[in-house]
C-alpha cells in the first residue's frame, strides 16, 4: 500500500474514538489498559512524524453541480435528469424554484414548494437542496451557491421577460453543462391527463364509456418509452442480506408525491431493506375506476427506485399478500399506511392483508402527510382553466423542441 494511503488510514483511528476504543480493548491482553494506550498513543506519534515528513499532497477539491428546477408533478424524466446531474461531478446541489418565481415565470404549480423540495430531498442522487431559489441562474447564483458549474436539459428554457435564453450568462461564462432530456414525458403531459377527470364520461365509474377506451385515447399520444436500460439505471445495486429484516409495502403510487414519500421514509424506519411492491394498470384500474392510473406501470416504478428509502420493487405485485412472497422474499413485516391502498376502494371489501395479520406480521405507519392522487386531481380540476390556458403554451413548447432537437449522448 502507498505509505500516504497507509498514513491517513491509520490517523483516522486518532479521529475515531471508538474504532481506538477497540484497539485497545484488544491490544490490552495481557498488558494493562493504560500500558496499551501509551503503547498505541506511540504508535501515533511516530505516525505523525511520519506523516509530516512526507511531501505534501493535497486533496481534489469536490465539483459541486448545481441545478435549479421546479420539479412540478415529479415524474421519472425529472429523476433521470439528477441522475446525469450527478453523474457530471461529486456533489449535486438542487434548487427548488420559489412558488412566486414559478407563479411570475410559467403559472401557478400544482405542487407547493414544501411537497416539492420533499420530493428532491428524497431522490436518491442529490445531495443538498436549497428551498426557494431563482427561476433563472446566473454566474452570481453559482458563486453564492457555491457550485462549479450548472446543468440543464437540452431543451432550451426561454426567459419569459426577454425571451432570450434564460442560460445565456452562464453558457457564455462556459459553466452550463447540458444533459438529455427524457423524452416521452413531461408536467404538461401530466397535468392534460388529469384534465380529462373533469370529462362527464369520467365521473361515475358506472359510467357507459369504457375505462379502456379513454386510457387508451389518451396513451395514443404518449410516447414514453420504457426500456431495461433505463432501469438498469435506477435500480439500486445491492441485496438483503440473511440478517437483514425485509419489510414489505405495496401500493399503486400513482403520481409520487410526499405522502408517499413519509409514509415509505417511516416503513424503511422499521426494518433494513424496503421492497415495494406496485399494481400494475390494469389492478389499479379495477380498484380506482375513472382513468386512474395516471402513470403507468413502467413510470411508477421507476419513481419509486429513484427514492432513497427503496431498496428494490416488484413490478406488478399481487394486490393480496401471498405466502408465497413472504416465504421468496423473506419479508419479516408487511405495512400499510394509515391512509391505505384501498381507500376509495371500488370493488368489494376483501381484506388484502389478511394474511400477514393472521402471522402477526402487519403494522401501520401514521401518514404524516394524507395527500392522495385524487387530492392531485382535485387541484387541476380546481384551477382547469389556468392549466388549459398554461399547457396551450407549454405544449407549443413541446413541439418545437421535438421539431429543432439534435442528438445529445445520455449521461
């Protein structure tokens, strides 16, 4: 081993005291406790002379990127674009844009700025967050924030005041890195399918018009692709070991947001390794009605692998707890939230915990925050005018950058 290497490993015992606590209780047989402790304070000071005799090397300086968003309705193309954010240095600072600054740039958002800056504190790729910020960042932003440089997507965000590039400063400063734009899904797209809640045919789950029939008129325009890739990306990389205690929770997590999120904080709390386990369309569609899901089974999952308190999901997961998956996946605690998966439940009242009860197995954690997606819902429907008037502009957005996009390389 390099002797530097091998110097700073050992003076971290000086800045450890319990990893010294241990040496000693192990270097004192069959010496005494303060013989080893003179012994090992020795050691020490011979290492420091060591140390100061060797030529100095200093330590590279951490890159901090900064990036700046309103991360509206969270979805997966919000996530990935952290992901390369990250990718790009060691320490990823995120700004979460200000209501008012949201307000004067592009309309009112759905989300408030507390339920945003919940959703990015828990991604699991950024490392600070700063609540509040600028719409726009200039080199004077980055300074004061400390950061190296500033990431954004390739598509280009136009200053609504000028109506120039919004990025123009620091592009020209040569401190704008740029990262893929996740196609195929957007806030704008979000919010046009929770307009169709306000539709007649879309009110009554008894409704004449088939659920299918408007799930599939509003995916025929979508165009996200789902791909192994693109999980492979998200997905955690470790397992559970024999001694860990796996704790289960399931749901359809449709539109993360932060009630999901505190009510998966609290299970993970509970044991060492969080699987969730997620409905797929159609179950979700059998137990909500309407048009819900509003993602799909592909978006939902990637959402919750991009949260730090996910250890691994199961795409389409039974909507009943089988003996069979306690025994495969050795789950030691099944739990719900108090505001739980059948709320608003449609079809007959069959217990799907049934059997992790009758073992003994179940509990509860307190939904500290009781927003569900009809809550999300309610809110566009609340304002469907704004929002009609704001996707008009945001979807001409849209399509010129499909039309004037050229090709950028994934991170």
């Amino acid at each position: 081993m390099d002797p530097w290497v091998f110097a700073q490993l050992l003076l971290r015992l000086e800045e450890t005291p319990e990893l010294k606590t241990r040496l000693l209780a192990l270097s004192s047989r069959p010496e005494t406790t303060s013989e080893a402790e003179s012994k090992v304070e020795s050691y020490l000071q011979e290492l420091v002379s060591v140390l100061d005799a060797l030529p100095s090397t200093p330590l590279p300086r951490a890159t901090r990127v900064y990036m700046a968003s309103c991360m509206d309705i969270i979805h997966s193309g919000h996530f990935n674009c952290m992901r390369q954010a990250k990718a790009l240095g060691d320490i990823l600072v995120m700004g979460v844009i200000a209501d008012e600054e949201i307000r004067r740039c592009k309309g009112p958002p759905v989300m408030n700025q507390e339920e945003r800056a919940t959703m990015i504190e828990a991604c699991r790729w950024v490392d600070e967050v700063i609540v509040g910020v600028e719409y726009y960042v200039t080199p004077d932003i980055l300074e004061r924030v400390g950061c190296d440089f500033v990431a954004h997507g390739d598509d280009v965000a136009i200053r609504k005041d000028t109506g120039k590039d919004a990025y123009e400063d620091v592009r020209n400063a040569g401190k704008l890195k740029i990262v893929k734009r996740t196609e195929g899904i957007s806030t704008t797209d979000l919010i046009g399918k929770m307009m169709l809640m306000t539709r007649a045919d879309t009110q009554d789950p008894n409704s004449a018009v088939p659920v299918s029939e408007i799930i599939t008129h509003n995916a025929s325009e979508y165009k996200f692709l789902a791909t192994t890739r693109r999980l492979t990306q998200f997905a955690p990389r470790h397992s559970p070991l024999p001694s860990d205690k796996v704790v289960y929770i399931d749901g359809g997590f449709d539109m993360i947001h932060k009630g999901h999120v505190e009510t998966l904080k609290r299970a993970k709390a509970l044991g060492n390794y969080l699987i969730v386990g997620v409905h797929d369309d159609h179950t979700v569609n059998l137990h909500k009605g309407k048009n819900y899901p509003i993602m799909n089974l592909h978006e939902r999952t990637l959402n919750l692998l991009a949260l730090k308190y996910v250890d691994d999901v199961i795409m389409g997961a039974p909507w009943a707890i089988t003996e069979d998956m306690l025994r495969t996946l050795n789950i030691q605690l099944v739990v719900q939230g108090t505001n739980p998966k059948t709320k608003n439940d449609i079809l007959p009242a069959n217990d799907p915990y049934a059997l992790a009860k009758a073992k003994g197995i179940y509990a509860e954690v307190e939904s500290v925050y009781p927003l569900d997606t009809e809550d999300i819902v309610e809110r566009i429907v609340a304002n469907r005018l704004t929002y009609i008037e704001r996707n008009k502009r945001m979807e001409a957005n849209q399509k010129q950058y499909y039309e004037g996009k050229t090709f950028v390389a994934e991170i």
